[in-house]
C-alpha cells in the first residue's frame, strides 16, 4: 500500500540528552497528527521525521513540528523522575501487595523469627463468629429459605411464569 508524498518536518536529536525511549513516547503521542518514524542518524543520534497526514496547513505543521520537541523534554523529564522513583515505587507496590495478604500470628510463646521478635508484617487473624451472630446468620438464612408469601405483599418474588401464565413474556423495553 502506499500513500501520496505529505510534507514532513526531520528533527534530530541527542541520543544522550533524549533517550530512545523518551523519543518513541513523543513519537506515539503525536500519531493522531503525522505519521512518526525515527531512524538511527549517525552515532548517538536520532532523526525523528514527521509525515503530516494530508490536508495538513504550513502553519499547523510548523507549530505541531515545535510542540513535538516540547513533548520530547516532557517525555525525557518524566523517564528522568520514573527511573529516580523507581525504589520507592517497588517498594509501596510490594507493601502494597503484602499488606493485602492475610497472615496469621503466631500463637504466644511459639516460636518467633531469628531476630527473636514477632514479625511486624503480620496482621492478626480475623476473629471467629461468636454464637449469637451465628444464631442470627442461621435465622435469616432460614426466612430466606422458608418463602414466607406474606412478606412479599406485591409478589415481587413470583415468577413472571406464575404470575402470568407460560409462554407470556415482558414487551420489550417493559417491565
């Protein structure tokens, strides 16, 4: 398949200032506007060219040509401040992680890690249901269980197929 010559804009970069990462983002976020292709220009280098989508204004491809160099700054920016946060990142991520599983203590007087102390990460296990929530999950269970008809005055609860016969469906968009 190819496609009619379009006017394009080249810039060229340091490899050292931009890394191709940086470049490649830069070069994504700008594919709505141009066709991006970068290629290796000598050593260290990189020639990012721009290939505008037809129809597009001079103007429009000057300017996109200049918001692209100020999207390789930001791109280069923020690889700078991921790579710088990145330890901290992994270790909230891992916290994270941890924290979300459940582990149980140790009973008192077992024994403990090599320190000698209790592991700080544990989290004590979850209590157990004392008898008279038991007595009151059993009791709801039962009335759900058991269909009283007098607490569902409006038999909401009555099968559209009892309730109106077989074979007889709700108008769509009813109810």
């Amino acid at each position: 398949m190819s496609r009619k010559a379009s006017p394009e804009e080249r810039v060229e970069v340091d490899e050292r200032l931009y890394p191709a990462e940086a470049v490649q983002a830069a070069a994504y976020a700008f594919t709505e506007r141009a066709y991006a292709r970068v290629e290796p220009s000598g050593e260290g280098r990189l020639l990012i060219v721009l290939e505008f989508k037809p129809g597009t204004a001079p103007a429009v491809r000057e300017a996109t040509a200049g918001e692209f160099r100020n999207e390789l700054l930001h791109q280069a920016l923020r690889l700078k401040v991921s790579d710088a946060n990145r330890k901290i990142r992994e270790f909230i991520v891992t916290k994270a992680l941890v924290s979300a599983q459940p582990v149980e203590r140790a009973p008192a007087g077992a024994a403990s890690d090599e320190a000698g102390s209790e592991c700080p990460e544990c989290v004590p296990a979850p209590a157990p249901v004392d008898a008279e929530l038991e007595k009151e999950i059993d009791r709801l269970l039962a009335e759900i269980e058991g269909g009283d008809a007098a607490a569902d005055p409006l038999g909401v609860a009555v099968a559209w197929e009892e309730k109106f016969g077989p074979g007889s469906a709700p108008a769509e968009g009813k109810s």
